[in-house]
C-alpha cells in the first residue's frame, strides 16, 4: 500500500515485452505486413484491439493487431510508413526485437453477435483491424449467420491482402465485394466509386433486423456509411465502429486520444454507434 | 483530528533542520518580487504568507520531463523502468493545489495505476497552509469541498496572528514529521480561532454555476458562440496549461545518449491546446480548429474530470488568468458568456 495516496503499487506501465520479427513483406508502396512472436506466449488480444510497438530509442506508435486470436503462437500487424517509428519498423528484418505493450483497448463483442448475421464495411487500411474479426468469424463459422464484407480503398495499388480478398470471394455463404474510388482505364474490372455505391448491391441480401454492421474506415467514411445503414434501417445498437485517435500512452494517462472525456484508448477504439452518439466530437 | 500548536520560530527552526537533512524540502521563495515553488536551501527564504506561486508544486510529483524507462538503443529486452528515489517534504500549500494534488492522486491512481507517478507520490509528505492574503483571481471556494485538500494532505498549517501556527494532523506521516518539531498540544482556544481564520481570507471572485452543477449546465453548449468569440483571439500557445495545477496530459519521446549506448524514454508536460495536439498518423487532426481544444481545455476542467474522478479539473487558482496574453482562459469569464452575462 502506498504512503502517498493509498494506492495498491503496480510494476511500470509503460514497460515492454520482447517480441521478435518473424515475416514481413510488403503490402502497397506504404504498407507492410508484419508478423511477430512474443517469447513463448501469445499476444492474449481479442478481435480489434492494438498495442503500441516500439523501438527503443526510436519511440512507440499505437497498432491494430490484424491476426485473429485464433491464430496461435504469433501475431500479424500491418503497419503504413507515416513517420520516424514506424519508418524504423519497416528497416526491420527478420530476427528483429520491437517493445510490444498491450492489447489495449475494446474489442469487437464477437461473442455478444453470436447468432446475427454479420456485415462488414471496411475502407483503406480499415481492413487492417476488422480482418482480425473477419478471420475469426469464419474460424467459428458455425456461430454467425450470413457474412457480407465490402472494402473499398482509394485505388487498385492500394489493395491489401490480395491473396486473402481473393480467397474470400471465393468462399461458399461469404458475399465479398470490393470497390476502388479511382483507376486508370483498363487497370481495374470491379466496381468504382466510394464505399456507398456497394450499397444499392447488398441492400436486399442484408437484413438490419438479424444483422449488425462493423465499419472501420477513414473519418470521412463514417458519415456517410451510417447515413446508408441507417436507410437501411439498422439500429445504433447494432453499428459497431473502431475509431482512430492518437492513442499515445494506451493506459488513458496522457490524453491525446480523447473524444469528449471518453479516453479511446480504454473505452474504445471499439464502439457501438448507440455508446457514442452523445459525443460531439465522435463523428 | 489531532491540532498542534507551533510558534513562528518554532516553525522557522524546524524547517532548518529539515534543510539540512536527508529530505529535498521544497517550498515558496521570493524570486525577482515574484512567489515560486523551489527546493529551500535557507529555511529563511521560506515564505508561507504567499499570496498565490507563479507554478503550483505539482511539478514536483510530475515534472515537465520525467525518465520512465532506460534502455540499450534497439534492444527491448534492455529496458528497465525508472523511479524517483529522492524523498521530499513541500511545505505550504495552498487549500486550491493540495485538491489539485488529490485529483492528481485519482488521476494516475484510480485505474491502471502509474507507478512512476506512485513512487514520487510515495515520498513526499505535504504540508498545506490556509492563504493569509487574497489570490488576485482566486475563486477556490466556488470550485473545491472544504475536506478536498484533506484526501491529500499530511499536515495543514493555519496562521493564527499571533505569531504562531495551528498545526492539524491529518496522516500518520504528517504525525510524524512533526514529531521532531516542538509543536505542543494546541491551546485552548485555538481550535476555534484556526476555523476562523482559514475562512478569513475571501476569494476574489465568484463562479456563477455551482460546481456540481457544471457538468449539466455545459451539456449542449459545445457549439455555443464563445468559442469561436475566444478562438479568435488565442495563440494556441499553450500558457493556461502550463500554469495549471491539474493538468496531466503528456506526449512520449525516446533520446539517446550521445555515446549511443544507452538511452532514456521519457515524458514530457503536452498541452489539448497547442494545435498538432489530436494529429494521428497520416496527419489528420481531429481537434483542429482552436475553438474545438478552448472548448475541451473547459470541458475538461469543469466536466470531464469531475464526472470521471468526482474532483473538479479545475481548483479556482487564477493562474491561467494571469498567465494568458489576451485574456480568454479564465473558467468564470466562461461560464459567465455562456450565461450571457458578458465576461
């Protein structure tokens, strides 16, 4: 117990495990795919929670963990070249120790859908984050109803996980549909157009009464994907989002990543449409 | 509570031989005609008839830069955390900071507790004294409970104007760092006369919204006009935070020695009003107009605190008041537009 202000005494916050850089390759012309391991034991994250990586000397920067739970024994991340942290996290090679805190943060509440139907909207590297959820769907099949996923990114170069888009296309009882906001001629057969152009194309196959809808995008989505689901007929309690902020400490001490007083670190990133239609600064 | 008695140079003799012991004893100083929180080299230079310090001694428990980790550049496995070791004693606090104090306590405590926070928190004993001289823009009563700078404090010092001080104790630390004083057993009245006093000296000004009710009374307000009215003439410079006695935000950084052989982690004071404040990476920022982070610097001293920590953000010092060039940081000229009485 302590002197000062009777609090229970903790080890620091802010120290990190050991994780090792297992595979990496490239995913656009900024993004990179990351796989690491922790010594002998798994990260313990949930679907849509992140953890903040870091290299000492260099600094910590947030990241959503991309790999389900499901996967066993490593955890995959992709990480967008964007400053000087995760510039040094893309030098790495295999072999390489990263600082690894966490999980953080909320999680997509898989077991509370069990039994619904499942629509996923993701745009750019929203992927990232839902493709933890997505993977862990189709790992408990049995537990969820019709899965839709639509993903769209600004163009074909920016496509991630190609391989697996592909595979998902191709699986039986999954609706998979992808669009790109440009292209240049020839470069692209699909759909073109922002993300709501996929709605006229599912609208009847999704059912807002059995389903929920989990959309993780850039800001500027948001507004205008719920506008569709709300034409739909979804309930606010039904629309699941994950929201971006700059989740600098992750043990909600430092601040920068408040929306209102909600610290998004601890009571998100992951939120109900209904938990957070109060908030001013949501949205 | 136990009340001791303690002559001025009773006091003054105590605090010296304190000095020269193994504890840092920081207290108010004079400097260039202004008052300061310093660590006391001279018991002399101990001033507790302050009208209000430049700072509050929060520096001391957070410090604008403070080490959390250590570290081998690139090797993870190398870090190990770094903890204050250095005991201290802050003697005279005012009512308004040592509440700052226990929302601090809540803040880095309540959940997820911050063990750097905890180790400074560990070693410090805190001796409040009740103001003798009015604040120029103190409205501490309007926004702290009486027994609010009790859930931090160890001992409380009440100047009795008779050149002496009524000395309560409130934690056994407090019991026993007064123990090598030669505070007595208070006299007989002195009790009375200590409830008087510390109620002798009136704030400056008032706030015009109860405190509890604050977090309704801004409820819907977000878009009000003021703050673009305020934004227009804020620098975004961050002053109204540095002064302030609760403000904890902070941002994180990695330096290296020059040998390259080792390096610190580090966090440093950060400020919701500076502008790259809420930029994630990518470069989006999501508090980007200034009436946005002037609205949420007020949201969080007089809402967002209180209803998440049960103490208020904001402890009616006046700092920022004094602190901002053109005038717009002050809570009660707020709420006072946001009323329509004008500033």
């Amino acid at each position: 117990m302590c002197e000062g202000c009777g609090c229970q005494h903790q080890e620091s916050l802010y120290m990190p495990k050991t994780a090792t850089l297992v595979r990496t390759n490239p995913l656009t012309d900024k993004d990179r795919f990351f796989e690491f391991k922790l010594d002998g034991q798994d990260l313990g994250h949930k679907p849509g929670q992140f953890a903040e990586i870091s290299i000492p000397g260099i600094g910590e920067a947030p990241i959503s963990v991309s790999s389900s739970p499901t996967k066993k024994g490593s955890f995959e991340m992709v990480i967008r070249k964007v400053g000087k942290v995760t510039s040094a996290i893309h030098d790495l090679k295999p072999g390489d120790a990263v600082g690894v805190r966490g999980p953080f943060g909320t999680h997509f509440p898989m077991d509370e859908l069990k039994g619904k139907d499942l629509l996923f909207i993701g745009g750019g590297i929203g992927l990232v984050p839902m493709r933890s959820a997505i993977n862990y769907a189709f790992d408990n099949r049995k537990n969820y109803g019709a899965i839709t996923i639509l993903f769209g990114c600004v163009d074909p170069s920016q496509r991630l996980f190609v391989d697996e888009l592909k595979q998902w296309g191709a699986l039986q009882g999954i609706t998979f549909m992808e669009t790109v906001d440009r292209c240049k001629e020839g470069e692209w057969k699909g759909n073109v157009g922002v993300i709501t152009t996929l709605f006229p194309k599912v609208k009847n196959a999704v059912n807002p009464k059995t389903a929920a809808a989990i959309v993780v995008g850039p800001p500027i989505m948001y507004k205008f994907v719920i506008l569709e689901l709300r034409s739909m007929g979804f309930k606010e309690a039904d629309v699941i989002v994950s929201l971006e902020r700059r989740m600098k400490c992750g043990v909600g001490k430092c601040g920068h990543c408040q929306i209102d007083g909600v610290y998004v670190c601890q009571d998100g990133p992951v939120f109900t449409l209904e938990s957070i239609s109060h908030l001013v600064e949501a949205l | 509570m136990e009340l001791l008695q303690i002559s001025k140079k009773g006091l003054l003799d105590f605090v010296g031989t304190l000095v020269a012991g193994p504890l840092d004893i920081i207290g108010v100083v004079q400097k260039d005609g202004r008052f300061a929180y310093d660590k006391l080299d001279d018991a002399r230079s101990l001033r507790l008839d302050f009208d209000e310090a430049l700072y509050s001694p929060k520096q001391f428990l957070f410090p604008p830069k403070e080490a959390l980790l250590s570290y081998a550049p690139k090797d993870p496995a190398s870090s190990e955390p770094v903890y204050s070791e250095k005991p201290q004693a802050i003697i005279g606090i005012h009512p308004g900071d040592l509440a700052a104090i226990a929302m601090l306590d809540k803040a880095f405590t309540k959940v997820n507790i911050d063990a750097h926070y905890c180790a400074r928190r560990e070693k410090t004993i805190l001796v409040g004294i009740y103001p003798t001289k009015p604040g120029a823009y103190r409205f501490t009563s309007s926004m702290i409970k009486p027994q609010e700078p009790y859930l931090a404090a160890d001992a409380f010092l009440v100047d009795l104007g008779n050149d002496s001080y009524a000395v309560e104790i409130v934690t056994d630390r407090g019991k026993e760092f007064f123990s090598t004083s030669t505070a007595t057993a208070a006299e007989a009245d002195a009790k009375a006369k200590a409830e008087r006093m510390k109620t002798a000296v009136k704030d400056t000004v008032a706030l015009s919204v109860k405190r509890d009710d604050l977090p309704s009374f801004l409820d819907g307000k977000e878009h009000h006009p003021v703050w673009e009215a305020r934004a227009a003439k804020c620098f975004s410079c961050g002053s109204c935070v540095t002064v302030c006695p609760t403000c904890y935000c902070f941002d994180v950084l990695d330096e290296l020695d020059l040998s390259f052989e080792y390096g610190l982690r580090f966090r440093t004071w950060d400020a919701c009003v500076l502008d790259p404040f809420a930029v994630c990476a990518g470069g989006h920022n999501f508090r980007k107009k200034p009436a946005d982070r002037i609205r949420h610097r007020l949201y969080r001293k007089q809402k967002f605190l209180l209803e998440k920590l049960g103490l208020a953000g904001c402890v009616g010092c006046g700092r920022c008041k004094k602190a901002c060039v053109p005038d717009i940081a002050f809570p009660p000229d707020i709420d006072n537009d946001l009323l329509g009485k004008g500033a």
